[in-house]
C-alpha cells in the first residue's frame, strides 16, 4: 500500500476489522460533534507563503526531548492494537522504527513492554495516574526498565466518558489480554482500572522525581493549565481532546494549540494531536507553535491495513508531503515555522 493518504488507509481498513472494533477506534463521545469538528478545524487555516526563497534544500526532522527524529509526525498511544493486527505494538513500533519516527506506547498496551526492546523504535509511555498511586508504579517501573525515554500522563481523563455501543462491544469480540498484559504485577485489577479523580501538579512532580524521566502531560487545552505543568516540572504539554473521545464540544486542538503554544514558549515542548491527516495540518500546526504532530487513528487504520509496512508508508507519506507544502511555503524547515505563514481567517 505505497504512497496512500490517511484516508484511503482508513478505507482499507475499514474493510478488514470487525464492524465492533472499527466503531470503537472510530468514535466518539457524546453525539460525536469534536469527533467531527477536528479535521475541518485544520483546513479553516490558509497560508501567506514566501517566494523567492531557497528552498533547495528541505529539512523535516525534528528533535523531541532530545529524541532525533525523521520528520515531526509521532504516533500517539492507542489501545487493542492487537484487535487491528495480530503482533499489535509490535507491529506498530516496527513500522515507526522504519520510518524514523518515535511511538508512544499505552499503558493498556497488549504487548509486554520488554518486548518493544528488541525493535529500535525510541518509545515513551503513556500513563493513567490511578486512584491508588501503587496500581500505578509497577507498570511505569516495567517500562521503564524496558527502555521507555520518556512518561506520557493523560491529564484528561478523570471518568472514561460514554460511548454509544450496538448490539455486541468492543470487548465482547477481543481479548482482555489485549489490554492488561503489562498489569501483572498489579494485584488488584478494579482498582487498576480506577482512575484518579483528584490527579494535580503533585503528580507530575511525583512522576519525574520517582522515574528519573521527562514527563509530558497530555489532554491540555486552557493556556492556563500549561502553565501549571510547567511549574511543576512538565518537559512538555500536550494539546489535545483525546481525539474528541472524553468531553464533547471540547475544543478543536487546531484553535486551543496557539494560546497554549505562546503561554510556555521556551518553557517547554508543545505537541498536539487530533485530526491531523495531511502534510499541510503540520505545517499549520508548527506555524501555531507546535514541535510535534501526533497521529493516534491514522496509524491505527495503517495497521490494520498493512501492518508495520502500513505504518511506515503512513509516516513517510506524510513526511513527503510535508516537505512538498513547506517548499510550497518558501520555508526550508519545520523547526522554527514563523506564525506569519499564516494568514488571519475571520473566527481564528
């Protein structure tokens, strides 16, 4: 499936999954409104580009968190990976390793984190902070001692919000291990699975002090609340809704990016996600201040359509088609996009 954009790899995969399992990574919450807001809020954008500029020569890559990559397209943690191909994470960090890229792995993950070792892909976890702090320590110290660089904490997601479901769920047609491999050291499994409700700064204090690595906070919107996971020691933020899968009529991270950009701007790396289907969307999101684009269904659908090949194609199609629009744009790179390249569009 060489050279395929992200939504003809959804078709693809949409043919090959279960109807219970493409609802599940497909939807959202509510009645699905930031579900469907979030591409349209990256197209409303349009550009000034620059003429007579050398653009010879291109340069995509990016660094995060002193993590080289190929180009600034992450992929961001995803659960029943193995629901979408059979070697799951496996799968899915090979495919990153071959395009240069960087994957973060969820904390639900259905593959042992030892396992990802052997792969080459730079990883980080993604972590729910649980209402029993204990729960949560055997699975972070598993990562960790397999090589993780870096801890992702999701900051948005106090209750898991519903669904809308049909006839059968998602979990009556997968496996619970898809789920709960790396949990076995966690004797308790309902309160695993319990979410903190009273998740503060303290947390991610708590994370970096206890782990020795960069925690990154995931689920930011307000400028405000970027603020306060700086202060308390965050590498980087994270913008995003949870892919429009917690509170309905949240904010398109297109427009919540620039406030939250501009609020720790040399404080920290600023990443966001949702929605991003094009070369384009990440030339607009690094004008807005973004340092990283992650990609959570796009890869997903990759894998089920191609495996790690799938993958890889995804990423690096991207990658081309970023450097084609930042040529386009008279930019020679994505590091540093200046906000100028964008043009002031009534409602922005």
């Amino acid at each position: 499936m060489p050279g395929l954009d992200a939504d003809a790899v959804e078709a693809l995969a949409r043919d090959r999954l279960q109807d219970e399992v493409y609802t599940y990574f497909s939807q959202g919450a509510g009645d699905g409104i930031s579900v469907s807001e979030a591409t349209a809020a990256w197209d409303r954008y349009r550009f000034l580009p620059r003429v007579l500029m050398d653009v010879t020569h291109v340069d995509v890559s990016t660094t995060l968190l002193g993590t080289e990559v190929r180009s600034p397209f992450g992929i961001a943690p995803t659960t029943l990976q193995r629901a979408a191909h059979p070697d799951g994470e496996l799968a899915m960090a090979r495919g990153a390793a071959e395009a240069g890229s960087l994957v973060v792995v969820s904390s639900n993950a259905g593959t042992p984190f030892a396992d990802l070792a052997s792969v080459g892909a730079p990883w980080w976890l993604q972590i729910y902070v649980t209402a029993d702090r204990s729960a949560t320590a055997p699975v972070v110290e598993a990562a960790v001692e397999a090589g993780a660089r870096a801890l992702v904490l999701t900051a948005d997601t106090p209750v898991v919000a519903r669904k809308e479901v049909g006839a059968r769920t998602v979990w009556e047609v997968t496996d619970p291990a898809w789920v709960r491999t790396n949990f076995a050291g966690v004797t308790d499994p309902v309160t695993a699975a319990d979410k903190a409700t009273d998740l503060g700064p303290q947390d991610i204090a708590w994370l970096a002090q206890r782990y020795g690595l960069p925690v990154v906070v995931k689920g930011v919107l307000h400028p405000a609340d970027a603020r306060r996971c700086v202060e308390a020691g965050a590498a980087a933020v994270w913008v995003s809704n949870h892919g429009g899968r917690q509170l309905d009529r949240a904010l398109p991270t297109a427009h919540a990016l620039r406030d939250v950009a501009a609020e720790v701007a040399g404080d920290a790396e600023v990443y966001v996600d949702g929605g991003v289907r094009r070369g384009v969307h990440a030339l607009v999101a690094g004008a807005l201040g973004a340092d990283c684009v992650f990609l959570g269904r796009p890869p997903l659908f990759a894998l089920a359509a191609g495996g790690a090949d799938g993958v890889a194609s995804l990423l690096e199609r991207l990658a081309s088609d970023l450097e084609e629009a930042l040529r386009l744009a008279g930019q020679a790179a994505f590091a540093g996009l200046p906000q100028g390249l964008l043009a002031p569009v009534r409602g922005l």
